[in-house]
C-alpha cells in the first residue's frame, strides 16, 4: 500500500482529476499494477474516488488522447462494456490518461462478450478508417478515411507495416513476398464486400477481462472502422478465446465461409507490428502466413 503522495508527475494529474471531475482529489494511495509491456499503470485513490492510471513518456500525450477518443466511441457504441475515460494530459516527463478503475474477476462469460461484440460490430460508418490516427502499441497505425476496403489495407496495414520492417532491416524476401501478396490480396474479396464496422483494433485475449459479476470488459483499444473479421481474427492469436465465445458470435451475426483464409491475411498485420516493436521470430511468423495466403491464392 502506498502513502500521501503528490511527487514527480502526481501533483499535475491530481490536479488534473479535480479539474475534469469538479470535485476535491488530493492523492493518497497508488500502487502499480499491470499495465502490459507498453506503459506503466497504477490504481490511484484518494478522497474516496479511485481511478486507473496510465502513464508513458510526455511525448506520447497524443497516442493517449487517441485512446480517450476510442474508448469514446466504444462506449457510445454501448455494446461491450469498456473503462470511461476521464482526463488525459502530460507533465515534464510523461503523458497521461486516467479512467475508470474497474476490479476484476475471475471468471467471465465469455459467450456475452461474443454477443456484445456482435452487437458492436453492427455500429457501422460510412467509410473504413476513422478520424484519427492511433496506434497499436506504439507504432503509428495511419487511419484516413476510404470507401475502398482493400485500399485501405494495402496501404495503411500491409503496406505500412512492410515499409517500417524493411527500414528496421527485414526487407529481402519478406518484403518481396509481402509486396506479391498486396498485388493479389484483392482476390480475396471477389464476393465478400465487408462494412465499415467499429472495430477494438488489438482484441487479443490480453485486453478483456471480466468484472466482478463476471461481465465483459475491453480495454486498450486501437479503434477504427474495418471489416469485422479483422478483429475476429485477432481473438484467434496467442491462444484464442473460449468456443463459447465463437459459437454466440457466430449465432448472433454469421460470418463469410471465405472467413477462414482471410483470418491470416488480417492477422498478419498484427504480427509485422509485433516484429516491428520486438523483432525476434516474428520475421519467419510472417514469411510463413503470406506463404499460406498465397497459397490459397493459387500462387
């Protein structure tokens, strides 16, 4: 348990807090909890309020009011529940973002997070990407507007991805490889026209959690607006989620048989950016998943 305190970058979130919340907040307790392997966290109370806080370098302040904005958008979405942000800024040395300190359980139902992803997945727009750019962990993730689907991915996924492997030293057949397959990958939408759906952008089983009455909650978001089965496909990384999961997305809003090829076309974005962030095996990972799509191209 820790004590009063309002040193190093404290004093200004505290501050912070009782600007955004119009209330009295002199910090006194806050203890570090997981955060992932991006920032750092902590569970901050004091005057019998009690909030979350992430905090990284102050020059990531954006990277944070973007997150605050796709929180935003889920939580109007009102189908997954997810923390409601409250203030996000920056001190000398760090940016900031304070939200909604929910406990955690055990065990969840994870068939009521397939229905309510289902649900979230019908809030749609009219065009892919979304209003802004974010990130996904800390690499950019550029999210201009298009009503062209495959476009957009060539160019702002695959695309971008490949270019920053390549400028880290993984070009040669990597890159080679990766640019045959964005010439071809528009054979993967010959009759599946995917919607403009509203998307988490990193649900991996990391980033879900029950409540203390066992319901859903996401968090750590890189929203935008996409084909759906992107964001199916990355539930199936690291480990997947439980059928019951599957079984009550798919019953409540059925997906494209042509599903099961492209689930490794969309993951292998997410796994260029784990090469990007931390290099290591990742670079086989994905030589072996566009080799795979390629294949089931017919080439």
């Amino acid at each position: 348990m820790g004590t009063r305190t309002e040193q190093g970058p404290w004093r200004e979130i505290a501050q912070a807090i009782r600007e955004a919340t119009g209330t009295g907040f002199e910090l006194q307790r806050k203890r570090s909890v997981g955060g992932g392997c991006i920032n750092e966290a902590y569970r901050i109370e004091g005057d019998g309020q009690v909030y979350f806080a992430k905090l990284h370098g102050a020059g990531d302040l954006p990277m944070f009011e973007a997150e605050r904005a796709g929180l935003e958008a889920l939580g109007r979405a009102a189908a997954v529940r997810v923390p409601q942000p409250l203030c996000c800024g920056s001190t000398r040395d760090y940016g900031f973002l304070i939200m909604e300190w929910i406990a955690f359980g055990r065990r969840g139902d994870t068939g009521l997070l397939g229905r309510q992803l289902a649900r979230q997945h019908r809030s749609t727009s009219e065009r892919f990407g979304w209003g802004r750019d974010n990130t996904i962990g800390t690499t950019p993730q550029i999210n201009t507007p298009s009503a062209d689907w495959v476009a957009f991915w060539r160019a702002h996924r695959l695309g971008f991805q490949l270019e920053l492997a390549g400028r880290k030293g993984y070009g040669g057949r990597l890159r080679q490889q990766g640019e045959r397959l964005m010439d071809q990958c528009a054979a993967l939408f010959t009759d599946y026209r995917p919607k403009p759906s509203l998307l988490h952008g990193d649900l991996w089983g990391g980033n879900w959690a029950p409540d203390r009455e066992g319901r859903p909650v996401i968090f750590d978001p890189a929203v935008y607006y996409g084909d759906r089965e992107a964001d199916l496909a990355m539930t199936e990384l690291f480990g997947g989620f439980a059928a019951d999961f599957y079984h009550s997305y798919r019953e409540a809003y059925p997906l494209d048989p042509g599903y099961a090829v492209r689930k490794t076309f969309y993951n292998l974005y997410h796994i260029l950016n784990h090469l990007n962030l931390f290099g290591g095996g990742y670079a086989e990972q994905a030589e072996r998943m566009i080799s795979q799509v390629l294949a089931e191209l017919g080439h």
